[in-house]
C-alpha cells in the first residue's frame, strides 16, 4: 500500500523578486553557504514529500545553474511579477495528472519553519477533503496543506500578493491548525532588516 505521504506534494513558492531586497530574488539568497531554495527544498524532502515542485520566478535561469535541486520539479512562472498568487496557481497546475492527493505548500523566505513542523502539518492529511495550516501561538501561518479538492477554488481566489488567504478565510471552519511554535518559527525574510535571520 502506497504510504500517505507518498500522496502528498511538497509546492515551493521561490519565484519572488525580492522587491524590498534590493530586487535580490529570494531564491538566491545565501543561507549556511548555498542558496536559499536549497535548504527550503530539502527541508520538504526530509519531511516525507516524495514529490516536490518548486516554482520559480525572478532569475529562474539564474536559480536553475546555481541551485542544487535533485530531484525536484522546476516550474517557471513566467507572470511571477503579479504576484504570489500567480506562483501558487502555476504550482499547482503542475501537480495535475501526477497522482498527488494534496498539496503542502510552503514558502522560500521562512528558512525558521523547518522538517518537524512540516511534517506536523503533512501528519494532519486525512483525504483530498483537506486543509490544514500551521500555527503560531494559534496564528495561522505556513505551510498549509491543500487536499486535491480544493486545488481549484485556491486557484481561482488567488490573485495579486494574496495567495489563498482569501480561499482560506472563506474556508476557516474547515482548517485543522496544527501548533508549531515550539518547533519553528515563522518569521519571513522581505527586508534588509530581515537578513539577520539568515547569518
């Protein structure tokens, strides 16, 4: 019998220009010595998600030489200016036709949320029915993971920088939060300031 998590594709949001960076795509960012996109890639793989997809954006030509990515599937964005919206749609018009029954979605800039947390929320899937989202001291947060059903509507609602908040507020009832406070820490990297995080 084919495991769970098997089922389960991990969806790296990476396409970010990283407007408040100076227009340093995040991505590239240096983190313990190599890109950024690396250490959020491998940490959806140390997790349990047998697939991942990571969506890239600004600089993809850049990423795809600098970045080391085994076994991941790249997927360019090419409207990535419009926001995450835009990346969240392309990633998971990529997932359709693979066999994944969810979707676990995460984002480049938070290298605090690390495999313990994911794999908390990848533990809370029980079918394509479901939708669950870390949480932060009960402040709903990343990843999020989206069962196959409702793939469509977060497709639909997502536009400009939004991503699926408008799906997942029209949707709350139906979240089950899953604390990670006491794993991992979800702060974003979106300003010079935030860099300290990354040293």
């Amino acid at each position: 019998m084919t495991h769970t998590r098997d089922r389960i594709a991990g969806l790296l949001l990476a396409a970010g220009g990283g407007r408040r960076l100076g227009g340093r795509p995040k991505a590239l960012l240096p983190y313990r010595g190599r890109p950024l996109v690396e250490y959020a890639a491998g940490v959806l793989r140390a997790a349990g998600c047998a697939r991942v997809h990571v969506v890239l954006g600004a600089s993809s030509e850049e990423v795809r030489a600098r970045a080391v990515l085994p076994g991941c599937e790249l997927v360019d964005n090419p409207g990535w200016e419009e926001g995450m919206g835009s990346s969240l749609r392309a990633g998971l018009a990529s997932l359709r036709g693979t066999g994944a029954r969810a979707a676990l979605v995460q984002l480049v800039d938070q290298p605090g949320i690390g495999p313990a947390a994911v794999a908390r929320v990848l533990a809370a899937y029980e079918s394509p029915a479901s939708i669950a989202a870390a949480a932060y001291d009960g402040v709903r947060g990343h990843p999020v993971l989206f069962g196959a059903d409702h793939w469509e509507g977060v497709g639909a609602a997502a536009t400009g920088d939004r991503g699926a908040r408008a799906y997942l507020a029209a949707h709350r009832d139906a979240i089950t939060l899953v604390e990670c406070a006491d794993v991992a820490e979800g702060y974003d990297i979106d300003t010079e300031e935030d860099l300290v995080h990354l040293e």
